[in-house]
C-alpha cells in the first residue's frame, strides 16, 4: 500500500540488526523490547535516537505486560509486524542445549505479544536448533499457535549469504501474513538475492573488510579505539565497502567506530603465526604454543568467509600475516553486514563468569540477525501487503 508507514513492533531486539533491516525497507519502530541496557543502547542510539520512549528495557514479562500494552495507546491491528527471536542459547547447536532451559518458554510471550496486536505480518527468527531439537514440538506449537490466530505461514531455515551475508550463518525463518490481508494467495520463504557466482566474486573476505586492515599503519597491537570516531586510512574500493561507508565516507577522510585490537601477547602472536602457516591446535599439542582452546579458524582473503560471527572475538584469526590478529569490532559488524555508521556501545568485551550478566559489543554483533537479511525478510512481507 503506497504512501502507508509501515510500523514494527520488535521483540527481543537485541543492538538492532532485524530492526535496521526493517527500517531499511521502509519500516519504522514504534516500539521494541530488549532485556538487557547495553543493546537496548545501542539500538536507540542508532534507531531511536528521536523516541528512545519506544525501547522497553527489562523481562518482556514484566515491562511487555498487557496492562503496559494497553498503557501504549497502540491498538489491535494498528502494527504492520510483530518480530523477534527470542534468546536462542536453549535451541542452539553451540550452547549446551539443555531442554528445560527457561529461555525456551520466551517464544510464548512472543505469542502473547502477537495475540495482542494482531499485526498484518509475523515474524519468528531463531537458530536453526528450533526447528529439530528436543522432540518439544515447538516448532509445531508456533505454527499451530499462528494459524489459529488466522496466519498463513511459511517456515524453514535459510542461508544469510543467499541473501549477501558473508559469512556461513543460518537462521529458522517463521513468516505469516494474515489471511484476511493475502485473498486466497500463498506466501513463501523470502527468495534468495545472490546466486553462488555472485557470492564469491563479490563477497571474499578482503572484499568485505580489506580496507579496514590499517593497523600496521596505526601502531600495531592495541591501535583503534573502542568508540571513536577514528580515520579509516584507506578509501573503499569493493562495491561492498562502498555500500558499508556510504554515510560514513568512501574516501580516507572518512571516519568509523570500534576499531580496537587486541594487544596480544607474543605467545599468542607466535600461535596465530603458526595457525597462518597451517598447524592445527594437535599439531600444536606438548609445545610451549599449545591451547585448551578448541576452535580458531585463519580467515582466507580470497574467498568468501567460511564462518558464522559469534559473541567470542577470539574465535577467528585475521589473514594479514605481517600482524596475525583476532578481529576488531567493526570488522565482525561488517561480516554481520552492519554499516560503518552504526555504532555498538557498551563494554567491548568480557570474559569469565561476566559473560553471564553482560553483553558486551562483541556479543551484541555476533548475537545479531544481519540487517541484509532482515531487510529481505522485510521487503518480502511488504510484497505481500
């Protein structure tokens, strides 16, 4: 419908990826919730810097009541779509998996919300986990729960570098559309953007962050800055890069944020040196550069990122032989398609027993949907409308 703002209410919301990508397609929040101060910042900052009223911060339980609700003044129908993707750590493959996890009860006040609003569209994204594990059924009780609420829905899981993500993430997809709204047609899955040809010529890993390896200029070890701004020293030169600076600037006056490396150690360095050339953490094994670390994985320039972001920066290994290195920030945002104006705030990271209270900014990037594959989410439910 031209000329109709489209308006998202966006649930577990985490920095912000699912809402920038709707934002991108036309959409905008009129109210978001997320557990947790430091992603709720970083997503008013960059998305609600004009109603930062609209982000309810706390258990949606308690701050999502119906009795807030109804304290909007939002009515039944009013919302375009209902999305969210409730903490995914009880479904996932990485995590332990624990069937009774809490968390696997949160997708029921998903429900609750969407029962409340009737919104003309749903969405329900998650690791692809939701839809196999457990024999819980919940996949089945989703959709079932979402017919009787007259949705047709279309679900399954898919590959975000279809959709010119690069890097290897994949995602449960739920979609629904009203059935009052669709006349008799059909939804899908929303079609993938990019062919595999496209992909690797496209979508190489120096292609995506290349013009960001300037810390040898910098200093080395320890250069960047945890906020910023910060100069970029190198122009974009891929279409990629030229998309993620298009505010920020394509040229070396140009200036982006979270940029720091780490200042590692010199048996760390000497080990990533080593992981460059080939070892593995068994060929390693009773030397002085052995690790209990499990996965660290040498990103090729060349090819497209064979990985999926995750919240532990020391996860991959940057390809730059001359400083062997994890990656900043910014640059896992860029595997994450976030552009380079969108600042992440809060703790860069944490460690130990703290990574079960904070969500520091690595953890915001890797725990996010890329905003390319949420605005083809978007753009597919406004095709329907």
């Amino acid at each position: 419908m031209a000329g109709e703002q489209h308006t998202l209410v966006d649930l577990f919301a985490g920095c912000g990826g699912l809402g920038l990508g709707f934002h991108n397609a036309g959409f905008e929040t009129i109210l978001a919730n997320e557990l947790h101060p430091d992603p709720a910042e970083t997503y008013v900052k960059n998305l609600l810097q004009d109603h930062p009223e609209r982000m309810f911060v706390g258990s949606i339980s308690t701050v999502f009541s119906d009795k807030s609700l109804i304290e909007t003044g939002i009515k039944k129908h009013e919302v375009t779509c209902v999305a969210g993707g409730p903490p995914c750590q009880g479904f996932s493959m990485a995590g332990t998996g624990l069937a009774n996890d809490p968390r696997n009860k949160l997708y029921k006040e998903y429900l609750r919300v969407v029962r409340y609003f009737e919104p003309k569209t749903v969405v329900f994204e998650n690791v692809p986990g939701f839809a196999t594990r457990y024999g819980l059924g919940l996949r089945g009780h989703l959709e079932n729960s979402l017919r009787k609420m007259g949705y047709q829905i279309a679900s399954g899981v898919v590959r975000a570098m279809d959709y010119g993500v690069p890097q290897l993430r994949k995602r449960f997809i739920c979609i629904g559309v009203k059935k009052a709204v669709l006349n008799g047609r059909k939804i899908t899955l929303p079609p993938t953007t990019w062919t595999e040809r496209e992909i690797r010529s496209k979508l190489t890993t120096k292609q995506v962050i290349g013009d960001l390896d300037v810390y040898v200029e910098r200093g080395g070890y320890g250069t960047g800055t945890i906020f910023g701004p910060e100069l970029y020293l190198k122009p974009a030169r891929t279409e990629f890069q030229k998309e993620m600076r298009s505010v920020t600037g394509t040229t070396k006056k140009g200036q982006t944020w979270n940029t720091l490396i780490p200042r590692h150690t010199k048996q760390v360095r000497a080990r990533m040196r080593k992981y460059q050339q080939g070892a593995t953490r068994e060929s390693l094994l009773n030397t002085k550069l052995a690790t209990k670390k499990h996965s660290q994985r040498v990103l090729v320039a060349d090819k497209p990122p064979q990985i999926t972001v995750v919240s532990l920066p020391d996860d991959y290994i940057h390809y730059n032989t001359e400083l062997p290195r994890t990656l900043s920030v910014r640059e896992c945002a860029r595997l994450q398609t976030f552009p380079d104006d969108f600042v992440f705030y809060g703790k860069r990271t944490t460690g130990g027993l703290r990574r079960r209270v904070d969500v520091p900014q690595y953890t915001q990037v890797g725990n996010a949907i890329p905003p390319r594959l949420g605005k083809a989410i978007a753009q597919h439910l406004l095709s329907y409308l």
